[in-house]
C-alpha cells in the first residue's frame, strides 16, 4: 500500500466517522436544543386529541386548586371547568397559549430561564401549563365578572433528576455539531486529494454515508425505545413523552433521507466515473 493510498483510506474512515456524528448532534441542535426547532415538534402536539383532552384537563384541575372560588360562584365555576376541561382545544386562542406553553417549557429545561429553587430540586423536566391556567382564567373572567390570580408557573412533572442531567450534557455538546462536520469535509477533501483513483475514494464514501443511513436509522429507532420504557410522572407527562418522540423520530427520518440520498448520488458518481475511467484505460492500453 502507498502512502497516497494510505491517506485517502485514513481520510475515508475519519469523515464517515465524524460525519456519523455531525448529523445526529446537528439535528438534535437544531430541532431540540434550539427553542424554534423544539417548538416546531412540541406544537404539533396541541392537535393531538387524545393529548389535548388530557392537558385541558390537567389545566383545569390546576385551576381549581390554585384558587379560592367564592361560595356562590361554585357551581357556576364547576361547569365552567367542565366545559374548559371537554373542550378548551377549540377556543380560538388555544393555539396561542399551547405555543407559550411549549417555549416556556423549552426555556425551563434548557435553562434559558431560571427555574425557582423548590421546583428546581424537585423534578427534572418539566411542562409549564400555566399559559393553559390563564386561558382558563380568563375564560371564567367573561363568564362570572370575576377575575383570580393563578400563580404565574404551573409545572407538570415529566421525568427524574436523570432524565434533566441528561438533557444538560445534551444542549452542552450538541452545538458544537459543526466541529465534527468540518472535519468530516475536510476528511473527505484529503481522501480525494489524496487518491491515486479519486473515482474509488468517492464509492467508498458514497458506501459509508449509506451505511450510516441505516445507522442512524437503528440508532434512533432504539434511542426512542429506550426513552419510552422510562417511567413518566403522570398520564399527561406519558401522553406528551411518546407523541414528542414518535414526532422527533419522523423528522430525524427526513433527515436520514437526505443524507442517503446525497450518499447514493455520490456512489452513483463514483461508479460512473470508475466505468469511464476503466474504459480509458483499456484503449489506452490497446493504442
């Protein structure tokens, strides 16, 4: 083996490896740690049906224990409840508050925003529904003229101290994606530079991002394995754990598509231009 050749398999190796990490940190940078991105997921969870149901209720369960409701309003507040509870997801400006509730929830976990210190040492991850608290207040405020205070946050459990240690060394090491992405091109542009046949450095690369495709593919489908058999605090933090997974897995899919797609065009290339080259060899070799 020649050194040149030595070069482009060691460059080979290393972009594939590097890639194999770049991408998955990139996607969790972007999609998770990055407040737009997590909302982008979260929010489509508030059209969810059998979430909505229970987060309505949840909400207004939460009402009625934070606040003090007079005597004679009771009855009055019940039904109000029950209609808040049955069917909240339909008041025009539940879309507003269900989006707050996401990006307030974001900023609670990936410590954008201090948390107070008893709800800090309390859980881990966390579901601000308080938006959803306030909807319901002022719902009941057109109602009966009354108008309460609700505290301003209203936490629902979603997971272990773990669960948010983890999610630390998460939003710490995903953002320096790009790191690994550079060195995988720069990788890759040693390998071709390097290769006596730039046309077999491009098959292998093109075989390397396929295989990493299928990679990530079982990576991802175990990860959502693992995350699901965790225990959750509640029906709602249940319901809000397997919808945000099942939604996270089939955007990382896009991904994945991409990056095969990219991969079998830059093996197709490669295979072309070794059966051009082959070819031109073999004149050669007649002349």
């Amino acid at each position: 083996m020649t050194l040149r050749t030595f070069v482009s398999a060691l460059g080979v190796i290393l972009a594939v490896l590097l890639a194999g990490v770049a991408v998955p940190a990139a996607w969790v940078d972007q999609s998770i740690v990055k407040e737009e991105g997590f909302v982008r997921i979260a929010g489509s969870l508030g059209s969810d049906p059998e979430f909505q149901s229970r987060l309505a209720a949840a909400a207004a369960g939460t009402f009625e224990s934070s606040v003090d409701l007079p005597g004679p309003v009771q009855s009055l507040a019940a039904d109000a409840l029950r209609n808040a509870a049955t069917g909240m997801q339909s008041w025009s400006d539940y879309p507003q508050a269900w989006e707050e509730t996401v990006r307030n929830s974001h900023r609670l976990n990936f410590g954008t925003v201090t948390r107070a210190e008893e709800s800090a040492a309390s859980t881990a991850l966390v579901l601000d529904i308080g938006p959803l608290v306030r909807l319901i207040r002022d719902h009941f405020a057109e109602a009966t003229r009354i108008r309460l205070d609700v505290p301003a946050e209203s936490l629902v459990s979603l997971g272990e101290p773990s669960h948010r240690r983890l999610v630390e060394r998460v939003a710490a090491f995903a953002p320096l994606w790009w790191i690994a992405a550079a060195g995988a091109l720069v990788s890759a542009l040693l390998a071709l530079a390097a290769a006596r046949r730039r046309s077999l450095a491009l098959v292998f690369l093109g075989l390397g991002g396929l295989a990493l495709a299928a990679l990530w593919t079982a990576g991802a489908d175990l990860a959502g394995g693992m995350i699901g058999s965790l225990a959750s605090a509640n029906g709602v933090a249940e319901l809000f754990k397997n919808e945000f997974l099942t939604t996270a897995r089939n955007g990382f899919g896009q991904w994945v598509w991409i990056a095969a797609v990219v991969s079998g065009a830059v093996l197709v290339v490669g295979v072309i231009a070794a059966t051009v080259s082959g070819r031109r060899g073999s004149r050669s070799a007649r002349s």
